[in-house]
C-alpha cells in the first residue's frame, strides 16, 4: 500500500523555516535578519508545494 504524503499546511512551513532562520540569526548573532530569513524560507517552502499541488490537481 501507498500512502500519500500529506502537505504541510503553510503555517507549519512558515514556522518551520522561522525556527530555522532564528537558529541562524543566534549563530550569526544578528536575530532580526535571522527572523527574516526564516520567513523567506519558509513563504519560499509554501509557495513551491502550493505550485507543486497544483500540478497535481490539474494531472
């Protein structure tokens, strides 16, 4: 049996990449561009599953 993967909801992806950038704005010790970067990569993550959803709808 195939279970499909279900997709992150986008506010998982938009946390996920928030944790990810504060990890680096605490290395960097510079926490706002971490924040920012973390919400870049994340809307960045989002918007690539939507389109790849997308794709799969139309299919």
């Amino acid at each position: 049996m195939s279970k499909e993967k279900k997709p992150l909801h986008p506010g998982h992806s938009l946390a996920i990449g928030l944790a990810i950038g504060l990890g680096f704005g605490v290395a960097m010790d510079n926490i706002p561009i971490g924040i920012c970067i973390g919400v870049a990569l994340g809307a960045a993550y989002s918007a690539n599953t939507k389109k790849e959803e997308d794709k799969k709808d139309k299919e």
